[in-house]
C-alpha cells in the first residue's frame, strides 16, 4: 500500500540579526547550502553597523527587512508576519549566532510530524560549539517518546528556545503572533508553551543547531546584568498570566514569584532597583496575545 505523498509545505528561515557580523555570515551561509534548502531566506536586522549592513545589501538571494531594535519578540513577530503574507506554511527562526548544521532543515523535513495543519513546531536539538547538548527543548513526559523514538527520532516536547524552532502557520493563526511587548526573556517560552498545550510538538533529535554564544544569561549570577534581570522578573508575571492554569494556580504562581523575587531583593542577592520590574510586572504589565487579521 503505497504511502499517500502530502502537498509541498514552503519553509521560510528568519534571521533576528544585531551586531555579530560574523557569526551572522556563518549562519546565512549554512542555510543557503542545506541540503534541503529553505524557501526563502528572510534577515532582520534591528541592528546599527554600517559594516553589517554593507554586506546585507550586496546579498541577492536573501530577503532583508530593517528596523528599530524591537527585541527578539518583536523582530521574530515582523519576520512571521512577513512569512505568513508570502504564503510559507513554515517559519524556521535563528539567532545570528545560531548555525544550523548543514542537514539540519532536511531532517526536520522528513520528519513523519512535517504536517502544518497537525504539528504546532518542530525544534532542533541545540549543542554548543563542543557539541554539548544545552538550550534544547524542554522533553514531555517520558512515557509518551521511550518507545518510539528509536523509530521516529523525535521526542515530544512542552516548550522551546527560538534557536531552530520551526513553526507552523497554522499554528500562529490559531494559536496567536508572540507577545512583542516582553522584548526579551521569557518570550519564547510563553510562545511556544501557548502553542504545545493545545498542539502536538516534537524535537527532532537528528537536527542539529549550533550555538556560539558568548554569554549566557544566568538571573541568579553574583553580577546581575539589570537590564536582563529586569524583563525577567516583569515577564515571568505575563507569562503566568497568559498561560491555560487555572485562576487559582495562575494566582498562587504569581505571588510566588514576587515572594522568591522580594526575598532576592530583602537578601540583596538582587540589586534593590529590581523593585521596579517587581512592581510592574505584578501591577501595570498586562499585554495580550494578538492574532493575524483576516
């Protein structure tokens, strides 16, 4: 019995580029030599270097979009809202310090879950430049991938980093654009959390990202970087907000956190003007999902 051929689904790699100049050839120069290659290749640049935007208008073969600095969420929603209006049924989405191994979209591709209308993301496994496993997506439950993924190599999955996270249109249609106001922290996580409690998701643990970051971010670190610290702390009060608890749970989760946070702060694990995030986030920060217009 032959095996029923599903339409073509076009996948459209969006770049969020700042001022790794380097690193961003890097990452533009794998996509354009996948094996199976992305439909269209789409940069943001929110960045300011004349040397970074030099070299993006001499490309011919990628598309280029320009604007302020609008965080990952907002550069992320612009290259989506692009993606949607060209028709691609998938949006695969990079930092530009995150490459893609040269396989890496080919694996996602023949993956049996490649459905847009049944699969919210699919993800790739994301290694640092040592090939050590980090930033992964996070796996479900383990009774639900043990016995399959031997055959199917993928491990279903309840949220995800940006970094080689490819999603469905139809997903954003039905489930919502990421939240532009966070700016940063938190942002994918609530996304992609949205989306895997109401659709299935998967890893895809053959494709391969990896990342060359510089820094990472740690909000318990001995020096906080404030500006960071601050959108975590503010964030994490929406995403609790936003996310399908119950009242009485999102209600416990959120004096929870300004309780841990307080405690920080009266320790002074934190510096003191954490109080501002605090505050905001508890009382003022409140954005909602916003959906495509018809």
């Amino acid at each position: 019995m032959n095996e029923q051929i599903k339409p073509y689904q076009s996948v459209a790699a969006i770049v969020l580029a700042f001022s790794r100049e380097e690193d961003l050839k890097n990452v533009i120069h794998n996509l354009k030599n996948q094996t199976r290659k992305p439909d269209e290749i789409i940069v943001i640049f929110q960045g300011t270097s004349p040397s970074i935007i030099s070299w993006l208008e001499q490309q011919t073969d990628i598309t280029v979009h320009m604007q302020d600095n609008v965080g990952s969420a907002g550069g992320f929603t612009t290259g989506i809202k692009m993606a949607i209006a060209k028709g691609h049924q998938w949006f695969w989405l990079f930092d530009d310090d995150a490459v893609p191994e040269i396989n890496a979209l080919e694996e996602m591709t023949h993956c049996k879950y490649f459905d847009s209308d049944q699969t919210g993301f699919l993800s790739t496994v994301v290694v640092k430049p040592d090939m050590q496993v980090y930033m992964s997506p996070a796996a479900d439950d383990a009774n639900k991938w043990y016995g399959s993924v031997l055959e199917d190599k993928c491990v279903p999955v309840t949220s995800s980093t940006w970094i080689g996270c490819m999603v469905s249109a139809r997903a954003i249609i039905d489930f919502g654009l990421p939240v532009e106001e966070f700016f940063l922290y938190d942002e994918d996580v609530e996304f992609t959390t949205r989306v895997a409690s109401a659709r299935n998701c998967y890893c895809v643990i053959s494709s391969v990202t990896v990342h060359y970051q510089k820094g990472f971010f740690d909000p318990f670190a001995s020096k906080v970087d404030m500006l960071k610290h601050g959108y975590y702390v503010r964030n994490h009060f929406a995403t609790i907000r936003l996310s399908n608890k119950s009242f009485i749970k999102k209600t416990a989760r959120i004096w929870l956190w300004f309780l841990e946070n307080a405690w920080e702060i009266s320790t002074r694990k934190v510096p003191l003007r954490t109080i501002v995030p605090l505050f905001n986030g508890l009382f003022f920060f409140r954005p909602k999902i916003k959906f495509m217009k018809n």
